[in-house]
C-alpha cells in the first residue's frame, strides 16, 4: 500500500495524515525528481533551474545521474549546486546506459514518489507537478504505480517520429501494455513499485508492460514535448530497432516466467 504518499482525502484516519506529515519533513523529501544524462552540457543548466521553478513549494529533490559523460557535464552540474540546494549529483564510474543512471537515481532517492525527465530538455519539467499529482491523488485507484507520460506535438524529426511510430506499433502488438508512447522519459511512479521490477539495459522504455506484470495499475497523461536545443541525440532509428527486438523477446520471456503469490500474510 502506498497511502503514505497519498494526498489525504476526508475518508483518511488520522494515522494516515501522520504518515504523510512524517514524508514532507523537509529531512525527508516525499518526491524525487531523477534526471539520467550523457554529454548534455548545454541543457543541465536551463533543466535544472526549470525542475526548481515547477518544483517550489513542495518537498523535493532532483538527482541527476551523470552516465559517465566524456564533456562538461559533470562539472557543470556540481557547480550548480551551490545555487540549488535541492541538487543531488551523481556520476557513474563507467558508462551503462539510460536504464542503469535511472535505476541508480531511484535508489539514491530519498522520495517516496519518483517523477523521471530525460536530460536532453525535450521532455517539459512544467508537466511534473500534475503527473506527481495524477499518481498521489486521494481517488487513485488501490494499486496505481505508473503514470505514463504520453508527448503530444513531437518536436522530432519525421525520420525519428517514423522510427518510434515503428517501435510502439511492434511493441504494442506484442505486449499488449495499453499504452502509445511508453519511450516517454516523462512519469511519476512509486519508488517501492519500480524496485520491484527486473532490470535489464532499456527496461525503462517497457515500464508500462514491466508495472502490469507486476501487478500494478498503470495510467496516461498527456505531457509536453519541445525541440532539442543542445547537444545530439543519443540514439539512432537502426540501433533502436535492433535493440527492441531483443529487449521484446525478453520482456515477453519475463512475463511468461512470472508467477504471482497473491499477496503475502505474515501469521
């Protein structure tokens, strides 16, 4: 149950308020905002600074996960943190990949909620109040654990938009996971339900069929997306595709294999 980062609602008993009291101690942030980069010197600063203008008022952090960079963006981001208080940086020792800085971001996290942005500024920090909102409302249903970014207007080109129109019509015929843009970097979920997922190198592009299989609820909210303004992107149509068909193939080994207990009683 996560009724400890729930906003309460008139039906909530008074050890419930208490929990979520104990959550937004400004000791103890109730939400993390975890942003995976890789050479993205250019956009580190205007990300930053714009995660903290959505984020005022609320008990957060932002941890940026530095996946071995070869430019400034390490240095970048530790000089920024005498400006920001709220910055947390983390460096990999060697590149892993964009699933791997996630994974290391959420289990630095000090936040019971996760709200996730890719670090090349294309997802908008303005959408990550109403996503942490979407999950934590008082009337969410019982076992919500994702929701699931869906970018509207994509500001790519017509050849990457080809290439991910591709891969989520592939992805969804296979899986079945309910939803159109699950390559979304934008999203809020459950620290105790992401932990609770296998991980696998670009497991986070198949969080909404991983969340599922788990168990868990999933749900969609409409969210920005804007122009590169820095920097390249990381990947490439050919090498995506080549990727999705193993990472699917594996996935659907994973459900396959997966048993549930129904929940747990201790006696």
């Amino acid at each position: 149950m996560f009724i400890g980062v729930r906003e309460p609602g008139p039906e909530q008993n008074t050890s419930q308020s208490q929990i979520v009291t104990q959550i937004t101690v400004p000791n103890r942030p109730e939400i993390s905002i975890v942003v995976p980069v890789h050479n993205e010197t250019g956009n580190v600063g205007t990300l930053v600074a714009e995660i903290a203008v959505a984020m005022e008022g609320r008990a957060y952090e932002m941890i940026f996960v530095d996946d071995a960079s070869t430019d400034d963006t390490r240095a970048a981001l530790t000089a920024l943190k005498a400006e920001f208080p709220t910055l947390r940086v983390l460096g990999h020792r060697q590149n892993a990949g964009q699933s791997r800085a996630i994974r290391s971001g959420v289990m630095a996290a000090r936040g019971a909620v996760i709200a996730t942005i890719d670090g090349d500024g294309q997802n908008d920090p303005a959408d990550l109040p109403s996503l942490v909102s979407l999950l934590t409302r008082a009337d969410a249903p019982a076992k919500l654990g994702l929701v699931q970014g869906e970018r509207q207007k994509r500001q790519d080109s017509a050849w990457k938009k080809f290439g991910s129109r591709l891969a989520n019509s592939v992805r969804q015929k296979l899986l079945d996971d309910g939803h159109n843009d699950s390559g979304c970097g934008a999203k809020a979920y459950f620290r105790e339900a992401f932990l609770q997922l296998p991980y696998f190198d670009h497991m986070h592009r198949y969080m909404p069929a991983l969340m599922r299989a788990e168990g868990f609820v999933i749900e969609a909210a409409p969210v920005n997306h804007r122009g590169r303004m820095h920097g390249v992107s990381k990947y490439t149509n050919f090498g995506r595709l080549v990727a999705a068909w193993s990472d699917l193939r594996g996935v659907l080994w994973l459900r396959k294999r997966r048993r549930q207990p129904g929940g747990a009683d201790e006696m």
